[in-house]
C-alpha cells in the first residue's frame, strides 16, 4: 500500500478549485422544462449534453467493477493526457517523464503547457533499464511519469508496472490504449492499492470508434474529482456518449474484432518471416508491427507508390516503420508488396 499525498501533488490554483457542474446536470428532475441554457427548442441535438457523463460512467463502472467515481471521460485519451499534465505539474517548474521511444502526445502536450520532457532511454529490447528509472526519478521535479503498455510504437509491454508506482512519489499513467490486443492483465486491478496510479484506456482501437473521440481515466476518486474540475464542462458530446454507450451494450463485439486482429497478427508475422527486405519484426502485443527494414527509403517510397501509407520512424528508431494490422486484404496488398521488393 503506498502512502502518498495526491494533493501535495497538485498545483496549488487548482486545488481551490470545484467542478463546475451545471444546474440541470447536478439535479434529478421528472418532466423539465429547460429554460436554462440558451438552447433551441428545435430539432434533435439541441440539448448540451451531459457534463457528467453519467450513464457513460454507471456503464463502464458496472463492466470494469468500478465505482462510477473512480472514471473521468475524454475527448479521446489524448484530452486526459493534458489535462493529467495541467493538474500536477507547473509550468516552467515541473516535468513530466516519458518513455523513449513512446507515444508523442505525452511530449507534446507537456510542451503545449510549458512543462520539460524527460525521456527514460529503453533498451536494445525496448524495455526499461529499471536503475535509469530509478535514477532520474530523483529528480524532484518530475510529477508525472507516462508508462506506455503495450508501448506505442515498439508494441512490447512493460512487466511489474508495480515496481514504478512503489518506486516513485509522482503519478504514474498506465497509458493501456492497447491492451485488448495484449491478453495481458490490467493495471485496473492495482488501483485499490496505489493511490498514485491512473490507469488510461481508450475506445479509439480494440474497440473501433476512433471517430467518437472517447477516452476514459480510471484513478482514485480523489485524482477524478480533479480531472473533472479542470476539464472543460461539456468535453464529450452528445453523439459520442450515446455511440459508445450502444457499443458498450455488446461486449462481444469488441471480443470478436480483437480476435480477428490477433488472428491477422498471427498470420502477419508468419508472412513477414519469408520477405527480404526486413531485417527485423519486435515482438507485439498491439494491433502493429514495429519492423526494421533494409533499405527503408526504398520501401518507403515504394509502399507510398501503392497508396499503402504505414509510419516511419526512422531517425528516431534507425530503418524502422510502423505498421497498422488491417484487414486480409489490406494485409494481403501489403505483403505482395514486400515480397516482391
Ligand atoms: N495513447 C496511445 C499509446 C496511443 O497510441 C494513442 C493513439 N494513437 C492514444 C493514447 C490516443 O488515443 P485517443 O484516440 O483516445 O485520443
């Protein structure tokens, strides 16, 4: 059990602050007539939607084992990813650490606010030398440390997350935008005991609504009344909030696709086994490969040719791309296409 403050944490402006919840949202009320906020009283998305993201909430909590209190909802986890960053760390003061290489935003968005970027190098096998996180974690100035598992983009998983929340006095998010796809467990289950853990996960890729911008924090209700007072009142929009909770009704749904991209995986990495021009495919738990290639301009240009657009990531991993598990056909293309390079 760790003994953390979460409030010696927060920035001091924020800590004065309560949610702002409006009128009709914090009331229960039968037959209203809503007079209340400069709507239009025509058509069908003329009401704001709910601030609270109330029966959102009640579903996730009741399919994670959750109390709805322990859930803030995003405009994709990339909104929660800022806002995280504006609750604990002061610009021009604080720092947040990020894993090198891992997802962007983390960097970005701490930038956006004026915060520094420490990176915490990986190895060889893209995992974390856990003495380097143990050194530069004594930097007093780091609030915030992003712990990418599956890692976005080397697609490994980080074991013994508890290592990090025992070993560090600042947040650690469990940013777990893939762990369908992993048939890992959760760090969900940790969060009764590490005060300091938010674990985040999103609608964007297991489950296939990228395009209804919804990402979910799960913390303490401590750490959620504090992201529910920075954010802004209505984050989340109508459409989205009644898009996921349908999708929430048919779990399986989410099974079947996860299942079907694991099968694509499986069947990937076979292919990729007999094609010259790789050098090398890292072990995923995601729904992508990281692969080091030959000669990776010419490829590059080549996939380019054939409108099959894939991520590049070379300078920064030397001859490397990433690519996106798709269909059989997508998949297909993209094989004929390698093979014959
Ligand atoms: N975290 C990771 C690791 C990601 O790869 C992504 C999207 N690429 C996100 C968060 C953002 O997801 P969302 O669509 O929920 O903003």
């Amino acid at each position: 059990m760790s003994t953390i403050s979460i409030n010696t944490l927060v920035r001091e402006n924020i800590l004065k602050l309560k949610p702002y919840i409006s009128f009709r949202d914090h009331n229960e009320f039968n037959t209203p007539t809503f007079l209340d906020a400069n709507e239009s009283p025509f058509g069908e998305w003329n009401r704001y939607p709910d601030s609270t993201q109330k029966k959102l909430k009640n579903s996730l909590a009741e399919l994670k084992t959750l109390s709805p209190r322990q859930i803030a909802i995003g405009n994709g986890s990339d909104e929660l990813i800022d806002l995280i960053i504006k609750i604990f760390c002061e610009p021009k003061k604080d720092a947040i650490l990020m894993m090198n290489p891992s997802f962007a935003m983390y960097g970005f968005y701490a930038t956006i606010n004026e915060n520094r970027v420490l990176q915490l190098n990986l190895d060889e096998n893209f995992e974390i030398v856990k003495d380097d996180f143990l050194k530069i974690v004594q930097q007093e100035a780091i609030k915030v440390f992003f712990l990418c598992s599956p890692n976005n983009p080397t697609g490994n998983s980080t074991e013994d997350i508890e290592f990090y929340l025992q070993n560090f006095n600042g947040i650690v998010v469990v940013d777990e935008a893939y762990i369908e796809f992993s048939g890992k467990k959760s760090s969900l289950e940790l969060l009764g005991q590490y005060p300091n853990l938010i674990v985040l996960q999103t609608f964007s890729k297991a489950w296939g609504i990228a395009g209804a911008r919804v990402g979910v924090a799960y913390a303490s209700e401590e750490i959620i009344q504090l992201v529910n007072t920075v954010k802004a009142p209505y984050n989340v929009n109508a459409l989205s909030q009644e898009l996921i909770l349908k999708a929430l009704e048919n779990e399986n749904q989410l099974k079947e696709n996860v299942r079907d991209i694991i099968t694509e995986r499986e069947w990937l990495q076979d292919q990729f086994n007999n094609i010259e021009c790789i050098t090398r495919v890292f072990p995923t738990d995601a729904n992508f490969f990281l692969i080091k290639l030959k000669d990776i301009e010419n490829v590059y240009t080549q996939m380019l040719e054939q409108e099959i657009l894939t991520s590049r990531r070379d300078p920064a991993i030397p001859g490397c791309i990433r690519i996106n598990i798709g269909n059989r056909l997508e998949n297909e293309k993209l094989i004929n296409l390698l093979k014959n390079i």
